[in-house]
C-alpha cells in the first residue's frame, strides 16, 4: 500500500521497557465503567512491570524507529490439564491502531504458540471493549467463558487482599502456570 510504514515485530530487549511501560495506559481501554478507574490503572502497571521483569515472552512492534506496540504471552493450564498459550497484554499506541500492528504482534504469539505444540491461544478482554471483541474475532478468536457481575446496591467498599485480588482467595488475574 503507498505510504505505509512497515512494521518489525521483535523480541523485547531491555531498552525497550521504559517504551512498553508508556503503553501501559492502553490496557485500561474497555474496562467496565463501575470499576475503580485508579485501581485499574494501578493493576495495569503492575502487569506490565511484571512481564518486564519476567521470563516469558513479549514482543516489541517497531514502525519508523518508534515502538508502537508489545504483547506478553505466557503458557497455562486450562482446567482440562491441556497447556494453551496465553496472551497477557497486547497494548497497541493509539496512533498505530488499524494498521497491522495487532495483527503483526498476535501473529508472532500464534507461531510461538505452534512452535511449542500448543493447539490453542486464549486470551481475556473486557465485554466493554467493542474494538477489541472485533479484531479477536476477525482472527478467528471465539468466546469460551463468560464472567458475569452483580453491582450490590450497598455502599460498602470493596476489601482487597494483599496481592491485589479479593478476599476469596482468586487473584485478579488468571495465573500463568506451565
């Protein structure tokens, strides 16, 4: 097509964290609007700072020298006992939405996933999040689970453990387990 910039997908090297941290605020796009819009912020920080710091695998999308997008994927166990691959945070700049760069990541994590003999991809979005749905489902993603919420009408404030998550013991985010 004239005039577009291709795009390099990468492994992350660790100059590119300061570059991945600024596209954190990306994965608070389509989270519920009943949700603790600083807690989330604060969460999403905290997943990030957590794959850079970690040893499973992240892309970098790289276009006219600027990072423009990262994804983390990782390997866990469906409750079947089947390993899938799983995508952690896929954060794409905003200027760089609709021009390949979802796809050129997620196409990256699909041949990682094939290389290490896994039949499957999952990932989570938020319901909110239409633009997201749309480009999952136009790469063949299809809904499995469904989690649904009750807002109480009581105005007590919701109890937090520790580790972030709530006082059932589930932590706020899916565990990656090999």
């Amino acid at each position: 097509m004239p005039g577009t910039v291709p795009t390099t997908v990468r492994r992350y090297a660790p100059g590119d964290a300061d570059a991945v941290r600024a596209l954190a605020y990306r994965l608070t796009v389509g989270v519920a609007p009943w949700r603790d819009q600083a807690a989330v912020a604060v969460a999403v920080t905290g997943w990030v700072a957590d794959a850079i710091a970690g040893t499973e695998p992240i892309w970098v999308a790289v276009r006219d020298g600027a990072l423009v997008g990262f994804v983390h994927a990782a390997e866990r166990r469906h409750f079947t006992g089947e390993r899938d691959g799983y995508v952690g945070e896929l954060a794409v700049a905003a200027d760089a939405g609709r021009t390949g760069v979802g796809r050129a990541l997620m196409a990256a994590v699909h041949e990682w996933a094939a290389g290490r003999g896994l039949r499957r991809v999952t990932l989570e979005t938020g319901a909110a999040n239409a633009t997201a749905r749309a480009f999952y489902a136009a790469l063949g993603y299809v809904e499995e689970d469904v989690r649904l919420t009750l807002t109480l009408p009581s105005q007590v404030p919701p109890v937090h453990d520790e580790d972030g998550g709530d006082d059932t013991g589930e932590r706020p985010r899916p565990v990656h387990q090999p």
